[in-house]
C-alpha cells in the first residue's frame, strides 16, 4: 500500500513510500517495502507518524510547522525578556 510519512516532515519533508502492515497485527504498524532500505523501517502511529491519504498527511504536517512556528516565538519572547532585563547592565 502506498503511504506518506509525516514523522520527519519539519526536517526532511512529508514522502510517498510503499508498505505493509506489520505481520505482528498492529493496525498502527508498517513496515517500509520500497524503495528498499538497508534495514527494515518501520513507522508507528497512523495519523501521526504516517497516513494513508496525501490530504491527512498535508494537513497534519501543517499543522506540525504551526506549532513549531509558535513554539519558536514563545522562546523569542522569552528571550527578548531576557536582553531587556539585562540591557541596563551593559
């Protein structure tokens, strides 16, 4: 079956691979079949990790860049604290 990954969408991207389920009956459980890898992948948590629509694997992966984009400006504002808490010291 052909699905997207979506575990390293912020760093790699969201990919297109081939899989199976794993033969131990987890439903959330695949294998990567191709293109082949050295060693066997798997991916846990379908809906998270991978999905098996290209629009599911879209909208969670943007979902992923808003909460990290927000995370960075949280740690902005608590860094611009930090200057501004220090700065008559300099």
């Amino acid at each position: 079956m052909r699905v997207w990954i979506t575990k390293l969408a912020l760093s790699r991207g969201v990919f297109e691979i081939e899989a199976d389920f794993c033969p131990a009956n987890q439903t959330d459980q695949i294998v990567q079949t191709k293109p082949y890898p050295k060693h066997a992948t798997f991916y846990y948590g379908k809906g998270i990790n991978w999905h098996d629509t290209a629009q599911g694997a879209m909208v969670y992966a943007v979902k992923m860049q808003n909460a990290e984009v927000q995370k960075l400006r949280d740690k902005a504002v608590k860094l611009q604290k930090k200057v501004i808490k220090f700065s008559p010291l300099v």
